[in-house]
C-alpha cells in the first residue's frame, strides 16, 4: 500500500510540474503488473481453480472450471486478493471465450485486465488528489470511469494484436471489485452474478446483480438493427437468438457484448460493459460469479442453494460446477455440454452460525 500511494504522490507532483500523462499511465501500468506479480508471490491469486483467502481479509473465495463436450475449456477466472496492495480490495473475474481462438482471448483478457483497471484507477486517485477531493477518493465514480477505460484500451489492444485472431473469436467478460463495503460490478456479455442475501423470514434468496446481454433483449436488438446487424434463430435452435452480418449467415454470435468478434463491431456487438454497485450490507453472504453453461441449466435459488448448504466452503464452487454437469445431462441429453465455471466469494471468512437457504432455522426440526 505504501508503494501504491507513493506512486499516486508521485504522480501527482508529476503532473504539477507539467510531465506527461503518456509517461505516467506507461509508469503506471508496470506498476500495476509489478504489484500483482508480488500477489502472484504472495498467493493471493487464484485462476480457474481452487481457493483463495487473504491475511486480514475477512473474505474467501473458491474458484472451479471444468471442460465441456466441445473440444478445450474456453472458461477461464481469477481472483486477486489484497487487490492493488490493499487489505480491504478484492478483484474477481470470469471469462467465456468464443470462437476458435476463444480460449487464447479469454486469457489474454484475463490477463491484461487486472493491471489495466488498476493502472486507471491509480490514475484517477492521482487527479483526485491533483485536484484536492480527497472526499471522494473511494467514490464509484473513479470504478466506473477505471473500468470503461480499460475496457475500451483492452478491446483495442486485442484488435491490434497481429499474434491473436479475434475477428471471429472473442470473449465475455464478468469482473467484480470489492472495496470495503462498496461492491463494483462490470459485465460485458452473457455471464452472470447474483449475491446471496437473507431474508426476514431468516432464508437466503438470490439477487440477479447482472443482465444477461443476449441479442434479442430490446435495447440490445435495437442498437444491433440500426446498425444493419440481424437478430434471429435457426430453425434447429428456437428460442436462440444470434448476431448475423447483413448479407451472411454468420457469426452467429450468442451474445450482444462481447471483447474481440471485430467482424459484427460495426453491426451493433460492443465491449462496453454495464457497470454497477451496491454497498454491501449484514444480510449479504456471498457472491456467485458463472458463465453461462452454469445458468442454462441452474437457476440464481438453486445456486444459493447449492453453495450455502456445502458444508466446506472450498468445495462449494467444485460443488456448483458438478450439479450443473449433472443438470445438463438430465435437462439437455441431446445437446453438447458446455464449459461450465464459477467463482464464490463469501463476506465472512468464518460463520459462528449456519447459513440456511431455502428452510429458515424456526422451521428445522430439532
């Protein structure tokens, strides 16, 4: 922490004597990956699979993926505890790749957006302080404003990279940060992630925290049509919409955002991604963070479910991810499984009493 506001100092005095931001975001960026080397040290990062928990955090995190029926796992995750150097800052992000080159895009996000959003951020802490509004330091604002711009600098890095194919490929990308009480949600594409909160009556119950950006939603069929893109089925998959080119059956793309797929970019699919928050109150338990092979066939009430009643907390993701392989081949015989990954982030590190989901504590018998 120490190494992070002196770089915000730095910066600061920096710009007072008139050097360049190109300087200081290129300054920025090495140490934004300088720093999450160190975590990487420190193991206080987690990608794909297993569980994470930082020393005086009060959150743990479990990760799971597992391959589906159609070649190699396109899913990938990470969390970074103590994110930015900061005891009371977690990063969590899922990635779906698409596309042949799907898998190597996912990666490649899940790479470059960590250092990227805590780069922008370190920046906008940095004219914050320039300007003297140090009230407003942990505003949601200055997440927002990191995250569109990472966002944006990461797309065009994608498209500018000779050693990648994203024009038919790309990825959706679900990311969260967790600063203090203050929750930071950015979605692009068809990911999704819901908190477990209680009820009055004691139950815990699902809070949808994500739309799912698919291509027939109105606002997303809208902006897609005007831009000459097609929205529609196959005749073999009702009730599945895809993006097409004007003139040409294809992509097909399954989802309205998503990083790369620069074939459809000027026909309406975009990597802008829906940013919201949310302060996060005694009732929140946990977080669940999936890609859409999860939520085909698993609803937001069986997830809570299913994490909150898995006795070790570091088997609940494993757990969520094998109900839904299971629920796959019940729902959908005919149709090949997909890859299906979760993340599950709890408030508490420890409980002194037991979270119950469906059945509130007056109703268990004794």
């Amino acid at each position: 922490m120490k190494h992070l506001f002196s770089l915000i100092n730095g910066w600061a005095k920096g710009l007072y004597l008139g050097r360049g931001w190109g300087e200081a975001v290129e300054e920025g960026r090495d140490v934004a990956d300088e720093l999450l080397m160190e975590a990487r040290k420190n193991n206080m990062i987690l990608k794909n699979s297993g569980t994470v928990c930082g020393e005086g955090s009060n959150c743990f995190a479990a990760a799971c993926s597992q391959r589906g029926e159609k070649g190699v796992n396109q899913d990938c995750s990470i969390v970074c505890e103590e994110f930015g150097s900061q005891g009371d800052m977690i990063f969590c992000g899922i990635f779906d790749g698409h596309g042949s080159w799907g898998h190597y895009v996912a990666r490649k996000v899940r790479k470059s957006l960590p250092a990227s959003l805590l780069c922008n951020w370190q920046k906008a802490l940095a004219l914050t302080s320039l300007d003297g509004n140090s009230t407003s330091i942990c505003h949601s604002e200055i997440w927002k404003e990191s995250f569109l711009r990472s966002c944006a600098a990461i797309d065009k890095e994608l498209k500018e990279n000779t050693k990648l194919d994203s024009f038919n490929s790309g990825t959706t990308a679900l990311s969260i940060v967790k600063q203090g009480q203050l929750l930071v949600i950015a979605n692009v594409g068809d990911s999704r992630a819901i908190m477990a909160t209680r009820a009055d009556d004691g139950r815990l119950v699902p809070i949808q925290l994500t739309v799912d950006f698919k291509p027939n939603l109105p606002h997303e069929a809208e902006r897609i049509t005007h831009c000459n893109g097609r929205v529609f089925c196959l005749r073999d998959e009702p009730g599945v919409h895809r993006v097409w080119l004007p003139n040409v059956e294809m992509p097909g793309l399954a989802m309205s955002r998503a990083f790369g797929d620069y074939c459809v970019k000027n026909f309406g699919v975009i990597s802008v991604p829906e940013i919201t928050q949310r302060l996060i109150s005694g009732r929140d338990q946990f977080i669940v963070l999936a890609t859409d092979g999860v939520w085909d066939v698993i609803s937001n009430q069986e997830a809570v479910d299913i994490v909150s009643s898995t006795k070790d907390r570091r088997k609940s993701a494993r757990r969520l991810v094998k109900c839904a392989v299971h629920a796959w081949k019940r729902k959908r015989p005919a149709i090949a499984l997909d890859d299906c990954s979760a993340v599950c982030l709890f408030f508490h590190s420890s409980h002194p009493e037991p979270i119950y989901s469906t059945i509130p504590p007056s109703s268990r018998k004794a």
